[in-house]
C-alpha cells in the first residue's frame, strides 16, 4: 500500500486501517463512497530523501506494518506532522518506498479516494475493510454490481458507526426467506464457506459458560456475551445472587486465546459478558477484540490491547428458527458476506402465513454423529432402508420392503440442490399412513422429508447436518406437523404431538439413530479402503467414482446417486477441511460408537438438569430400600421385604434411565 495513500486518506477523511486499534472493522454498506477528493497540503517539492527521517515525521496510527512501499521519483506532497515514531517501532518495517500519484490506486490499499470508479479488482480488495466512522453522511451511488450476488442496493442516510470485527449479527428476517438469486447463484460452484451452517439450538445451551464444537474441521467456540445487569469485572458468580444475564448475542470463535493458543471453551463467560481464558486471564469481548491483560504495564496497557496480534478470530452468526447459524469464514469480508450472498436453509412451512394455526413444530434433536456429512445425506435420502434398518420401529423389515418409484420434481442444481417425490408404484401408503413423501435436498445442510396425507395433511421431517469433522458430522432434527384445513392430525400422528419432556425426547431419540449408526460408520470406512475388487472412495477430491464401487441397480438408490453426483460436479467431491482429511479408523468399542454424553448431554442444559435429578432419585430409592429392610420389625418382614424390593426396582430402573444420557448400545442381531 501506498504510504503517501494512506497518510492523506487519514488526515483528510479520517479513515483508519483496521489493524490499527480496537474497532477497526468491516462496513455493511460496503460500496463506493462519494466523499471530497484528496488534495496536497502545499506545493509539491522534489528532494533527496531519507526513509528514516521521513519517518520520523509520522504518528504511529498513520503508518501500518504493511503501508511502507513508497517512491520519491514522484513530487511528494507536504505531510502535517504530529509526532514521531521511535526508532524501535521502525526497524522492523521494509523501508522500500514508492509515492506514485494519489489519483492512481493500487488494488491493495484500504483508505483510498473513491471520487473516481473503482475497477472489480479495486472494489474486491478494499470496498469492505474501510472505517467510516468519521464520516457524518455516505450515500451509495449504485448497487454493488462487481462485488456481491446477489445485486444489493443500500443507501445510507443516517452516520455510520464503528463497526468492529466480528460484530455484526444478521437477523435472518430482513433477509430473504430463499436464496434470492438462485437462478444465478446456480451456475457457478457450490462454496463451502460462504454458506451458514446450523450447530446448536439455542434453547439447550448454557449461556453461563463456553461451550466446543467443531466445524469443516475446525475448532471453535460458541458463547453468549449478554450481561449481569450491574456487573463489574470485580462481579463474581457467587456473590451476583439471582440475577440472570440481559439480553447478549451468541457468538463464534475459533478455540484459541491469542495469548498462547490455549482452548477457549476451557475458559469462562464472566459477568460483564466477557470471555475469559482461564489459563492467563485475558478477556474478550462479543466481537474479538481484547479487554484485559492483566499482566500488562498500565503504560503499555492500551497499545497491547489494541495488537491485532490480540484480537480473537470471530465469525459471523445469526439465529433463526430457535438454531445458532454460523458461516465459516473471518475477516472483514466474511460479515458482508455473510448477509448478502446466502440466507440460512430453514423450513418454508414455519414461514408460510397461510398455514398459521395448522402447524405445530416438535423440539430439536442434537447429536455429533460418528459417520461423516456426507454418509449422513446420503442415508436421509435411502428410503429403502427405513422398513429393514428401523425395524419395529417403522415398518417390518420381512413385509414392508416394497419397488420404490423415484420422480425428480426439481432439477439438479449448484446452489439449490434438488427435490423428488417417492412413491409406491403398487399405490400403498407407507408405513405411517402416507400416500406418498417427498425428499428436498438443501446444500449444505437441509435435507427435508414431507410426508402427504389424505386431506391436506402433512408431516416434515427437517433434517440438518453439518460437517464437524471427517468421519462425524453434527445433526440437528425436528419433526414439524401439519394438520389438514380442519386443522386435524391423521389418525396415528396425533401420537407425535403428545406432550412429552424435551430430556426424554433426547435421550430415547438413540432408539431411532443408533440403528442406522453401526453401518454407516463402518460403511464409509469400507468404502474408503476398497472392498470386494472395486475402487475406494472417499468423499474428498478426486476420492474416486462412487459408482464403480457399489451397485445400485433400482430406482430406490436414485436418491443417492444423484446425490453423489452432486457432490462430485458441483461441490468439489466434498468438504474441505481444516486440517487433515483422514478418516479416523473404525472403531468396534460400543461405548465410543453409541455415546451419548459426549456427543450431546454435556452441551444440553435440559439432559444435564434431567442427569442430576434422576441420579438424585435413583440414590433416594436405594436408600428407602435400605431403611425398609432396617424397620422390617416396625413394618413386618413381609410387607418391609416387599416395599424395600420395589424400591430397590425403581432404582435399579432409574439407573437404566440414567445410563441412557452417556451411552445407548444397539445390537440388529437382538432387535427382534
């Protein structure tokens, strides 16, 4: 970057660089600014020059560690001078300078004079990283036609504020509620990070601590930065009484204090709503930046607060449909990004106005799974499996396997994915009643399936997945019902809708998941190694051609054809991890495969509070059995001896209870 840029863009706009302190950060309007043109301060003069003494001319905040490239064979302009740099905060800069004329901009620098057009590689540079804070009015002349798809028009008539890194949160209501330029978006490549990815649903998070998670393979953080009303950073837990934290928003960081990379999530969500790493004490605030260091010099406090080389990386989040979103990549782009490139993948039927009154959403399910994203959507789009893999719980896996008819009802596509309708050609209805269902597959992580009933009504199976780490994915389902215009349930649906607690919901949801778990752990394994004389596949580039290693010869497995198909044209092969792309080897241990606790208790406050009360019964039981058995002679020995025997049941039983919330081990060969 230009320094001459720089120093008049600063002196004359006010603008400031990012990395330059605290606040720095991206701007949602993010367009070409219409500001005055800058000009010279005094006549131009031509002169030896000495890049130390020209230097020593300059404030600290008007020069950054990437700014010092400038020539004097051009005249340079009169600079004001405000203070000088000390020596040591010079020697480690490449002093090799270059002042061409400010009315030629490199696409590399941040604070420029926009006056004039900006070309595509101008715009994609800078555009987003420029604070604009001191400026009182910036209109926006055009849509962003270079920079962004969809076309966004904003108009900003009102000052813009500092907007520091990682603070913008993006309610998903004032975006579209589809992806509004599909028909373009689909022509080109799926990205697998510019997209938002569901990983929590909010209701069953703790918002008093930081809670792991993984994503593309990386390791992040997600916590709420809402506040005790009052508090101080003197504020301890134990002494706030019963005051709950205000309002916050739940953000996403990667797991690593800046300070010597130790995890976050082992860390603290203090009273002020800071994040507190809890190896050294630092703090951060909502949107990354550093608030305390307590080691630091109160001379030196500011300027290392204000380090970049301080600051967390923080990535967009937004929250809709009760789920916590996050879109994986950082920077000042990512924010802009984030709220106008894509819409989070949500159900349209919890958004349709005309359905109001008939639709009745079931709590969400969480759960790491121990297979990869891509087994995950592939099973979800088998139907053939249900009656066979979930027997007795839907379907028969002797009677109900029936020749399934696939139609496509939308077309294979990038950005939007594909829809199809599954039917028995013999004209049954399926397991549950239905006349016939419907898959929709929405990348990354939506895959949707409506059942349709006779009279208008509906059930929607929404089933979320996304990409944790190779071999593991994060699902999150629900169970959405749809009653028919006399808003009635078909007959055995209305089952569904009984109230039923949401720990117990969790934990006999293992029932159903763990029977598809052991295969398809085991089957991307074998898939990946290469089996029977066929290729190995993996869901990587250039893993190979799934076709060549399995067959496939019904319309059953059209679904996951095409599906594989997707994968392999539109998305690379598969996601692209951080760090390494090797599966973990499989594993035979029943405790590992089937957790639980692990996999979803201890992120889960509801299963939590349920583990410690029914621990609590279970140890109550055993001890009222034991009293019985001691007052047999009060009580009789028959009547003490059979009181003391059920007890002793109930806690036997409460036990097996409480068992479920850390592991659920499932057998097909004792299914029957």
């Amino acid at each position: 970057m230009m320094l001459v840029v720089t120093v008049l863009a600063i002196s004359v706009l006010g603008l400031r660089h990012p990395s330059l302190g605290r606040g720095g950060g991206p701007n949602l309007a993010g367009s070409k600014f219409r500001t005055r043109p800058i000009t010279g301060r005094g006549p131009a003069r031509r002169t030896s020059f000495s890049a130390n003494a020209y230097l020593d001319t300059l404030t600290r905040t008007e020069v950054t560690s990437d700014s010092l490239n400038v020539d004097v064979s051009t005249p340079l302009p009169d600079v004001e001078v405000l203070a000088p740099l000390a020596e040591d905060e010079v020697s480690a800069w490449a002093l090799d300078f270059d002042v061409s004329p400010v009315t030629e901009v490199p696409s590399a620098s941040l604070n420029v004079d926009v006056t004039a057009p900006l070309t595509k590689g101008e715009v994609l540079e800078w555009a987003p990283d420029v604070d604009v804070s001191p400026v009182t009015e910036v209109a926006v002349s055009a849509p962003m036609v270079e920079l962004l798809t969809p076309l966004w028009e904003i108009a900003v008539s009102a000052p813009l504020t500092e907007v520091p890194r990682g603070s913008l949160d993006f309610d998903v209501s004032a975006l579209p509620a589809t992806n509004p330029s599909a028909a373009d978006a689909d022509t080109k490549p799926f990205e697998w990070t510019k997209q938002w990815y569901p990983i929590a649903a909010v209701e069953y998070l703790d918002d008093e601590k930081p809670h792991a998670i993984k994503l593309l393979g990386m390791d992040l953080v997600i916590w709420n930065d809402g506040a005790v009303e009052g508090a101080t950073k003197t504020t301890r837990k134990k002494t706030r009484g019963d005051k709950k934290r205000i309002g916050g928003t739940w953000r996403a960081f990667e797991d690593a204090c800046p300070h010597r990379m130790a995890p976050l999530s082992e860390g603290r969500v203090e009273e002020t709503g800071e994040l507190l790493c809890a190896y050294h004490g630092w703090r951060y605030d909502g949107t990354g930046a550093c608030t305390e260091i307590p080691t630091s010099p109160s001379d030196l406090r500011e300027a290392h607060l204000s380090n970049p080389r301080a600051q967390c990386n923080a990535f967009p989040t937004t929250i809709a449909d009760g789920l916590l979103w996050v879109w994986p990549e950082s920077g000042e782009n990512a924010a802009l990004e984030a709220a106008t490139l894509r819409s989070p993948s949500l159900i349209p039927e919890l958004h349709d106005p005309k359905l109001k009154g008939r639709v009745k959403q079931l709590p969400w399910n969480v759960r790491e799974l121990p297979y990869g994203w891509d087994m995950f959507m592939e099973n979800v789009q088998d139907p053939a499996h249900v009656p066979v893999s979930h027997h007795g719980i839907v379907g028969d896996r002797y009677t109900s396997p029936r020749p399934i008819q696939i139609d496509f009802t939308e077309p294979v596509r990038s950005q939007s994915g594909y829809a199809f309708t599954i039917k028995q050609p013999s004209s049954e209805s399926n397991a549950l009643g239905a006349q016939y269902s419907a898959n929709t597959f929405r990348p990354p992580s939506l895959l949707q399936i409506d059942s349709f009933y006779a009279g208008g009504a509906q059930t929607i199976l929404a089933l979320y997945a996304s990409p944790s780490r190779p071999g593991y994915c994060t699902h999150i389902g629900c169970q959405v019902l749809l009653s028919d215009e006399s808003k009635k349930l078909p007959k055995g649906v209305g089952l569904f809708a009984l109230p039923m607690p949401t720990w117990l919901l969790h934990v006999t949801s293992s029932l159903f998941l763990n029977m598809d778990a052991v295969f398809l752990h085991h089957q991307e394994k074998i898939l990946a190694q290469g089996a029977l004389g066929r290729a190995a596949y993996t869901a990587q580039p250039e893993g190979g051609s799934y076709v060549q290693s399995v067959y496939t010869p019904n319309q059953a497995d059209k679904g996951i054809i095409t599906f594989r198909g997707w994968l392999a044209k539109h998305a690379q092969g598969g996601p692209p991890w951080t760090g390494s792309p090797a599966l973990p080897p499989p594993s035979r241990d029943g405790k590992a495969l089937f957790d639980v606790y692990e996999s979803h208790t201890k992120n889960c406050k509801y299963c939590l509070d349920a583990l410690k009360n029914i621990r609590r019964l279970k140890i109550g039981a055993f001890v009222v059995a034991a009293l019985l058995i001691l007052v047999r002679g009060a009580l009789g020995a028959v009547p003490s001896a059979l009181l003391a025997a059920g007890a002793a049941l109930v806690g036997t039983a409460l036990g097996k209870l409480q068992n479920m919330f850390y592991t659920y081990e499932f057998s097909h060969s004792s299914n029957n």
